[in-house]
C-alpha cells in the first residue's frame, strides 16, 4: 500500500549531483556497501525511519527533525540532523561520527538532551584508546536559532545504564545531574587528554550548526576551563563496583582516582 508521499532527496556522488524526488520515506543510504565513502545524501522534507542503518563509509544530512531507528548497526561514515532524533537510535552501531542539533527521545554529539536511556547497555572501550562515546551538551533552542543551556542537561534516570565501556561527556557546570541518575556508571574528573578528544568534534559542531564552543564554555558570562564546564561519566569496572564514590566529592577533588578521601593539610 502506497502513502502516496515522497521525499525530495539530494546526492553527491563522485563530484557529480543529482536530485530527485524519492517516492519512499525510509531506508535511505541502506545498501550501499563499504565502497560509499565520498558519497554525500541530503534528505528534505519529512524522511522516515531508518535513515542511515547500515551505513559504512557515506554521509548523510538530515535537514529537518528525523524519525526512529537511525544509524542502526552503523559501521563508519557520517549522520548529520539539523533537528530531534526518535528512539532506538544507533542501535548497535559500531563506528562512525554523528551530530545531532536537537534531542534524543530515547536510547553522538547531541546539543539537546535526551529524554531517557542515554548510551544503555554501551560497550565501546575506552574513549582515549579509540572507544566510542557520547557529547550531551544540553542547550535549548527558540524560534530564531537562538540557544540556552536547559535548566538540567539530563533529566532523565538512565544515564549510561549498565554500561561496560565508553564514556558520555556532559556539559553541566553547576552539577545538576546527580548519581541517582547513573545505573551503574560514576563520574570521572575530565583530564586533559578527554579535552583534546572531544574539542575537534565541538569545532566540527560549530560549523555545522552555529554552536560556538566559547559559548559551550561560558557560564554566567565568564569563560571557564574545560573541566570546570564538562563532566565525563565512565563505565563503573567491576573492581570498583564495592565503592561508593558520589559525584560531588570526585569534581570538588575530595577524592582522589582510587576512591580514598584526600587528608587535609596538616592532619596526621
């Protein structure tokens, strides 16, 4: 049965490109192989579900809000939505760079925020190792482009739930999210070396959609370092699972990276 809509769909390939208007919603960029990178796909109007599953090696711009089950199984390439994301998003995908102007509804850079469930079930390895991870940085958008960090960045209760591996850098400034919010995940003060990881995807932001990252790192009108703005959240390891260690004392330094409470100076 037909719906009778269609699509209108822009695609790059070997310099050349070609426009047409697709008579079906779904499954665009599905199939083509590990032999696509260089090609460009950019969809108009309102595409459907599963944009981009399978992917490996194209790139894809969604120039609008998109539907359920993008980027599934995804292998490498590039996922681009200039608006919100439906749920089971990058559903046991492996590779691959993905930016997302608006919000998640469910299980990336995201610039919004996600309703729930964010990262579940991530095994992606260590992030400074070449292991996968995610960018929340929280903000909300008017009607003229403008944007504004949400009162929370997360307001949801599964934050990197149940985990094994990865990691989720989330700009929150004032330590909203909490770790009654983690199911099995705990806070990580961010290093050095987590800034230079996630800055070239920050700037890479900016140019697709405005959001300058002087502003990412500015609160209350003052420009702050990195590890004063963003909070990473890792994978608990099973060693480290009889430890209680609360967000607040490990961003305040109150303990150190094995969970023991630093002394005061002068205490003996």
């Amino acid at each position: 049965m037909s719906c009778g809509l269609s699509i209108m769909t822009h695609i790059l390939f070997a310099n050349r490109e070609y426009a047409r208007d697709f008579p079906r919603q779904r499954f665009h960029g599905v199939g083509l192989g590990p032999d696509s990178t260089g090609v460009r796909i950019d969809l108009y109007d309102s595409s459907g579900d599963y944009e981009a599953s399978g992917i490996d090696g194209l790139e894809m711009h969604i120039h609008g809000n998109a539907q359920d089950q993008l980027g599934q199984i995804m292998k490498a390439g590039k996922l681009v939505v200039y608006g919100d994301v439906g749920q089971t998003f990058m559903y046991g995908a492996k590779r691959g760079e993905v930016y997302i102007r608006g919000n998640a509804a469910g299980r990336p850079l995201i610039n919004g925020t996600c309703l729930d469930y964010l990262a579940e079930s991530f095994m992606a390895g260590n992030p400074l190792q070449g292991g996968g991870f995610v960018i929340l940085n929280g903000l909300q958008f008017d009607d003229f482009g403008g944007y504004s960090p949400r009162k929370r960045p997360f307001p949801g209760s599964n934050l990197f739930s149940l985990a094994s591996g990865g990691a989720i850098y989330i700009r929150d400034p004032e330590h909203k999210t909490v770790g009654e919010q983690l199911n099995g995940g705990h806070f990580h003060p961010l290093a050095d070396a987590d800034w230079a990881l996630i800055k070239p995807y920050l700037i890479e932001n900016e140019k697709l959609f405005g959001i300058k990252v002087d502003d990412l790192l500015t609160h209350n009108g003052k420009k702050l370092p990195p590890a004063q703005v963003f909070r990473k959240v890792g994978a608990m390891k099973p060693a480290e699972a009889v430890k209680i260690i609360t967000d607040d004392d490990v961003n305040l330094g109150m303990i150190d990276s094995v969970g023991k409470k630093r002394r005061k100076k002068g205490a003996a």
